[in-house]
C-alpha cells in the first residue's frame, strides 16, 4: 500500500488484508445464522402445530414454548451488533437451541373421537346405493 509518498508500507497492507478476511468470515457467519433461523422457525412451528395451547394439560408446555422463543429472539437480536468475531461465536451456540427445542415437554393432543359404526362397510355401501334411485334414462 503506497502512503503518499511512494512507499509501500507492509503491515498496512497486511491491516486491509486481515480486514477483508475478517468482513467475509461475518458475512459467512450471517448467512449461516439466518438459514440457520429458518429452519429453528420452521422446527418449532412443526412442534407447536396441531396442539390446543388453550388447554390447561398444555400450560407447561404453551410456557415452556414461549420462553424458548423469547430466549431465541433475543438471541437473533444480537446479530446486527456484532463483528465478525462475535458472529462466529453466536454461529457456535446454535446447538444449545436444538437442545432446548428437543427437550421440549411433550404437549397433550386430544384424542379423535372416531365413531364406530356397527354395520359392515359392505352393508352401508349397499343402503346407500338403496337409498338413492338412479336418474331416469330419457328417450332419444
């Protein structure tokens, strides 16, 4: 790098280079932590879908969801103000939320009411070809 004066001076160029480096591994680490997002969002939804967070069996679990996802929140909310060496860090810990996302208590899920018929299926396909006459055939 040239100070003016027409002399290269080698630890600047060493201070830019080591910038550069520096600026790729953060944005490696963005992308890493954004994709990264996605897919605890999509885990977690996974999780949470079909449950009745109205049901008082599922307090603990509605509980334990809400304060994972806070704790996640907080956690993203770190990204934009951190350097690339902070970013690397953050990328590193993103284990500890896979494990909190497992340890998740089971929520309760109600149980289908499947009604049990006491007619063979055989025998209501015939009442229901009985019931129904067939369109009359018109002349040509």
């Amino acid at each position: 790098m040239d100070d003016g004066s027409g002399v290269l001076l080698p630890y600047m160029t060493q201070i830019r280079t080591d910038m550069l480096k520096n600026a790729d591994a953060g944005v490696e680490a963005v992308g890493t932590l954004e994709g990264y997002a996605h897919t605890f969002e999509q885990e977690l939804a996974a999780k949470k879908g079909g449950v009745d967070m109205s049901m008082p069996e599922n307090q603990p679990f509605m509980l334990a969801v809400q304060a994972l996802e806070e704790e996640f929140s907080s956690y993203m909310e770190k990204i934009p103000f951190s350097n690339p060496s902070a970013l690397a860090a953050l990328a590193s810990q993103v284990t500890q939320f896979d494990q909190k996302l497992d340890s998740l208590p089971e929520p309760f899920r109600k149980k289908s009411r499947i009604r049990k018929t006491t007619m063979p299926v055989r025998r209501i396909a015939e009442k229901a070809q009985e019931a129904v006459p067939p369109p009359p055939i018109a002349p040509l």
